[in-house]
C-alpha cells in the first residue's frame, strides 16, 4: 500500500469552508477588503490558467484530490472535476499557540503574526520568489498532456499543475493580507510574468527551462520539486508565523510531486531493463539496440539526470550569501530541518565547510556559518537526492545489469555559486573550456537524444494501456483498479 498522500483518505476532516467562493480556512468572511481584493485577482487568476495551464483538457473530466482539512490523516477528497472548476483556496496549517521564533538573533521571540516593519522587503521578496515557481512549473508543462504515456499519468501531470496552482494562491494570499499595495502589485505580476519568455521571464532560471518530453517532466518533479522541498522546510521554520504555517501545509502537496518524479523515473528505467533482458542485451552502452525496443537508454536517463540535478543546483544561488544570512539572522528563513539542528540557531561564532575552485582545484574552507546558509542546504540537498536514486539502482541491479545512476559533482554544469567559472566534468575533472565542449555531449543531452525523447513520446489514452517505454505502476491513485479513466477524453 502506498504511503503517500494520495492514498491517506480516512476519515477525512472537514475543516475548509467550501460554500464560499474562495475555499479557505483563515476565516477569510472576517476580512472584507482582503476577501475583496482575492474575489478581484480570481478572473484574472482564471484567465491566466485557460491561456497557460494544461493545453486542450480545460473541459476534460480529471480524477482530482481536493484537500478538506489540513491534517495529515484524512484531508482529501476524490472526484471527477473540470479543472477551470478546481476549488483553489487557502489553506494554513494550524496555529501552534505559544510558539516562538527558533532561530537568528530574534530566537526565543514570539513568532510575528504580522509582518516585521524592518524586515518587510525582505520577507516580501522571499514571499515572491517562491510565489512566482509555482505558475512557472504549470506553464512549462502545459504541451505535455498531448503526449501522456497513459491515463494514470495524465491525471497526475494535472494533479500536480493544480496543487501547483494553489500554492501560488497561498503565496498570493500572504501578498494580499499583509503587503498593502505593495503586495497586490506583485500578486499581479506573478500573472504577467510568463516561463521562458524574453521580455518577461520567469525570475529563477531552472523555471524557464522547457519541458518537452515526459522524462523532462519526471525529473523536474523529483529533482526541482526536491528543491521546492528544501526551500519550503526552510520556510516553514519562519518567524513569520503566515508563512510558516502556509509552507507546512504546502509540503504535505509537495511530497505528492516528488512521489510522481521518483516513480515515474523508476518506472522507466523499469521498463527499459525489462526489454534488455527479454531482448537478451547485456551492454547498456548499445543506445541503438536499446532504443529499437522501444524505451529509453539508461546512459540518456542518467544524462538527462545530470541536467536537471545541476540545473536544479543552481537555485540554491551562492554558496556563501550575504542574503542568506540576513534572511536567517532576521529569522525569516531557517535551514532545512532547523529545529533538528544541534548548535544555537543563531551561529553567531560558527563556521561551516565550503567547497570552493581556487587556482583550478578544489579546496574546503572554513567560511562562517551565517554567511553558508545556501551552502548547507545544497549540501543537504544533494543527500537527500541520493535516497531516490539509490532505490532507482535497486531496480537496475535486481535486474541484473551492469549500470549505475550518478549524482555528478557538486561542480558539473553550474552557473551560479562558486563553481560558475569552471568547467567540471561528473567525475569533478577541471578542464579548460574547449575541452569541455568537446566532451559535454558525453554527459548532456544532446540533441539527438532530445529529439529521440521527443520522437518516442506518442499519447496513450485507453484506460489501462501504457507506453512502451514506461512500466505499469505498482498501485493506483485512490485504491482504483488498473484499467480506471482517470480523465475522461
């Protein structure tokens, strides 16, 4: 039986009020000009999603949780919904009575229910950057719903766009109630803002990155969701105490995200081992002979793996950062699992190890550990990538074939941090920029191997039928048999 959250549906507790027109259980009622400035960016909302969100299903039937409490155990519901129609709300975690701000130079404090006047550009932007990846991630997968390998990961492709779309109804929120005009601006530019375009980018750059193929799209949510893991944990640690609250509702979604990368990269590496064993192909290196049956190559997995981790590493930004420790020093962003730390949580006389490229090699210095935030969270970042990937290795080698997945080094393919000015290889080979020109097909995608990707994506809509390239899972969303509609075409 899985364990995540798409299967916790005992028991359910009705805690969201679903008779307004904006579900929410912050007692939005009570709040009049706020709930007036929502009911106002709702159409807008609305009309964005039509123009950005899944491409040519707006009036299909998906099979869709809909969160009715925030509770762990029972908080969701199932049920066929157009997604235009999808209940979007606002949803907190419950307020923890007497908690204090557990880290920085305000440790101790009673955590803020409103918004620091000395910290208030500073809380906003955090509020904004985060606000703004969760529409990006929708409008890069918007095209990808015309090539599903079947039912089941349509519907979760759009499970996932819609929980995407109501985190950035929960950062909006937070713009709304506690940044005046300010914050209504930028509720508006999280809007306007549009994946990949030239004028108006998104603000990270993983975030306006394409996702042409559906393995693009499960290592985007195993690896970029990851980070938004990471980032919400570090949030959710806040002294703001909105915001902590709406990050630790957020990551109970987020799991679910990270559960379709990890599956769905698991499930494709076995289908492939399965072909190579009925095919009698020993060599994983033989792309030809792999790719006649029909599924994809594990040495493209692994560099298309590479791409998405060190693309995804660069939104951690520089490994020693002023910002960091001042978000942290003012106690607006913790580092991920702050209260499991074991030190003082201001780190005013620490210091933390950083890898750093001096004179074409790589040495650990001792930097201070308010200015390593970013560091730290890379690091731990990159341990927990390992989990997934040790468990898609299993698959490989349960199947007998001689072929390991890599993380590459922290170095490979940066352009942001320390390493932005070397070239790497996986192996953490420094080499001058010809020759890393010359070898960068060996370990990135290249663009025959985008365009087989590509090529191979062809969609498959009868209940129960799959792609040749991906394996049939192992259980299904809400206890539903193998050959369940999950969307209605």
């Amino acid at each position: 039986m899985s364990t995540t959250p798409e299967n916790m549906t005992s028991a359910p507790v009705v805690q969201v009020d679903y008779s307004e027109l904006i579900p929410n259980n912050v007692e939005l009622n009570s709040d009049r000009a706020l709930r007036r400035a929502l009911e106002r960016w709702q159409p807008e909302y609305i009309d964005w999603w039509k123009e950005m969100g899944p491409d040519g299903f707006q009036e299909s039937d998906v099979y869709l949780r809909t969160a009715v409490g925030v509770d762990k155990a029972g908080w969701a519901k199932f049920g066929y919904v157009k997604m235009p129609e999808y209940r979007w709300g606002i949803l907190l975690a419950p307020r923890e009575e007497g908690r204090t701000i557990p880290f920085g130079k305000h440790k101790g404090e009673p955590a803020w229910q409103e918004v620091p006047g000395e910290y208030r550009a500073m809380l906003r932007r955090l509020v904004v950057i985060q606000g703004d990846t969760e529409p990006a991630s929708v409008e890069q997968q918007r095209f990808l719903g015309k090539t599903a390998p079947s039912l089941y990961d349509l519907r979760n492709l759009f499970q996932v766009n819609v929980e995407e779309g109501r985190h950035l109804w929960a950062m909006v929120y937070l713009l709304q109630k506690y940044f005046g005009r300010d914050g209504r601006e930028e509720a508006e530019e999280l809007l306007q803002r549009r994946s990949g375009n030239e004028d108006k980018p998104r603000i990270l750059g993983a975030f306006n990155e394409k996702t042409p193929d559906w393995l693009s799209f499960f290592m985007f949510t195993n690896f970029t969701d990851r980070d938004g893991k990471m980032q919400l944990e570090s949030l959710a640690q806040s002294g703001f105490d909105p915001l902590s609250r709406t990050c630790r509702f957020m990551l109970m979604e987020e799991a679910f995200h990270m559960f379709v990368g990890e599956s769905g990269v698991s499930r494709t590496i076995e289908q492939t081992c399965i072909k190579m064993n009925e095919a009698g192909i020993k060599d994983p290196d033989d792309t030809g002979a792999v790719r006649a049956l029909g599924v994809i190559d594990l040495p493209t997995i692994q560099r298309k793996a590479n791409f998405h981790m060190s693309v995804t590493r660069d939104l951690f930004g520089a490994e020693v950062s002023t910002n960091a420790a001042n978000s942290f020093n003012a106690g607006l962003k913790g580092r991920f699992q702050e209260v499991k730390i074991d030190d003082d949580h201001q780190l005013e006389n620490d210091t933390y190890k950083v890898m750093r490229f001096r004179d074409g090699r790589f040495v650990e210095e001792d930097v201070p550990a308010l200015s390593a935030i970013n560091a730290r969270l890379l690091d731990d970042y990159i341990t927990d990538c390992q989990g997934g990937i040790n468990r898609w290795n299993k698959v490989i080698e349960k199947a007998g074939i001689d072929f390991t997945i890599r993380q590459p080094h922290k170095a490979f393919n940066r352009r942001i941090g320390e390493f932005a000015d070397a070239n790497v290889s996986p192996d953490g080979e420094a080499m001058d920029e010809q020759t890393w020109n010359s070898r960068k097909e060996d370990w990135l995608p290249s663009g025959s191997d985008l365009k087989y990707l590509v090529d191979l994506m062809k969609p498959v809509t009868e209940p129960g039928k799959y792609a040749s390239w991906i394996s049939i899972p192992k259980v299904g969303i809400d206890k539903q048999p193998g050959d369940f509609e999950y969307v209605r075409i």
